[in-house]
C-alpha cells in the first residue's frame, strides 16, 4: 500500500463534508477506516464517488441505487459495510 500524504487526507476528509449530516458520517467513516489499507483501484472509486453529487451519492449509499460500474460498486458496498 501506498502511504497516504497528510495533506491529501486532509483534502480528502474535507470533500467528505457533503452538507447531508448522513453522508458525511458514510463517507468520513469510510476515510477513517477503510480508505489508508485499501488498494489504488478503490481510493481511485473512493474519489470518483466525491465527484458526484449529493442526491446521487444519497442514492447509492442510502437509497438502494446500485452504480453500474463495477469499482464504485465495489466502494459503495464497502461503505455500506463500515456503516453497520
């Protein structure tokens, strides 16, 4: 694994501020616990998912929305998995 630059968790945690008190919980968790061990391809998911917009991550993470794409699907799960 890669080392995470402080500087880029930092970033990284601040993108994870979405506004809706239940994403951020998902998302600041998932940085916290999962993000640092996770392989390249992940982390790359990880933030493709922060691109998104919020009533679009509400649906995958919250809502029952599966994403197509396989990486992000994998992440969304993962996610979903750190909030039980």
């Amino acid at each position: 694994m890669v080392p995470v630059p402080p500087e880029e968790y930092s970033r990284l945690r601040w993108r994870c501020r979405r506004g809706m008190r239940e994403l951020d919980e998902l998302l600041a968790r998932y940085l916290a616990d999962e993000y640092r061990e996770a392989p390249a391809p992940d982390r790359e998911a990880f933030e493709r998912i922060l691109e998104l917009q919020d009533p679009e991550i509400f649906g995958y993470l919250l809502g029952g929305i599966i994403p197509e794409e396989g990486s992000l699907r994998h992440v969304v799960d993962r996610i979903r998995r750190v909030a039980d």
